[in-house]
C-alpha cells in the first residue's frame, strides 16, 4: 500500500528505529506514548484491521504473538506486566490502517 505509513515504516521508507524486526514483523516505539513503554508491533504485510484477518494468517498471529512476548522482555517489563490491545475500526479508535498491536508498561494499569 502506497500510501501506509506503516508499510513504509516496514520498508525503511520512513527512518525509525526499530527495536525487533524479521522478516515478518517489525516493532518500535509509539510516536506519542501512552505509557513509559508504549511500542507498536506490526507485521510487514499490509492487513487493514483485525477484522480482515483469515485462516491463512494463523501462523502469522502466533508469529507475532511471540515477537510480543520478546518484545516485552527487551522493554524489561515482562515481570512486572504490559497490556496488549488492538483498536479494530474507527470507533475503537483505530487510526492507522495498518494491522498494528500497541504494547504498554512501565505503570500500573486499573
Ligand atoms: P491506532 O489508534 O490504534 O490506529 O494507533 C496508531 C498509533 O500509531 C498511535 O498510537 C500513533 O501514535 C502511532 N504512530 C503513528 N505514526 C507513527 C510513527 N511514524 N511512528 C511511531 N508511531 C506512530
Ligand atoms: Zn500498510
């Protein structure tokens, strides 16, 4: 998708650091954080939400299920607890249309 930012983020087109990637997801810092960690873990193809994913992206889903979990230990917050959460369609609040789960730390949550 041309005009993703976050496919462009995946390919390089936009620098950002990334604190994961392979050859299927990347992850990096929010750009506005919510928490004292706040990281975006996307996969490098382009699925608009939660809502257009299939049986074909099993794999894909655990993949970065994992790539979470790693996240969250190189963030030093796997002991103390994160959050993870996906905003599905606008009125959940989802901006970018570009598969995305935002990782959060580093406080406590109610
Ligand atoms: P959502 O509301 O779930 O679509 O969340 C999109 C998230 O992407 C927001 O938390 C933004 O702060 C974040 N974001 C947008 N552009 C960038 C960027 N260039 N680098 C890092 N995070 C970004
Ligand atoms: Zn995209």
């Amino acid at each position: 998708m041309d005009d993703c930012i976050f496919c462009k983020i995946s390919k390089g087109e936009i620098p950002t650091e990334f604190l994961y990637e392979d050859d299927r997801a990347v992850a990096f810092d929010d750009i506005n954080p919510e928490a004292p960690v706040h990281v975006i873990i996307i996969p490098r193809e382009h699925i608009p939400s939660f809502n257009d994913l299939g049986p074909e992206h099993k794999d894909l889903l655990g993949h970065l299920s994992l790539v979470m979990k790693e996240v969250a230990r190189l963030k030093g917050v796997q002991e103390s607890g994160y959050r993870i959460l996906t905003n599905c369609g606008t009125g959940a609040g989802q901006v970018v249309f570009h598969l995305h789960f935002h990782l959060l730390g580093g406080k406590r949550f109610r």
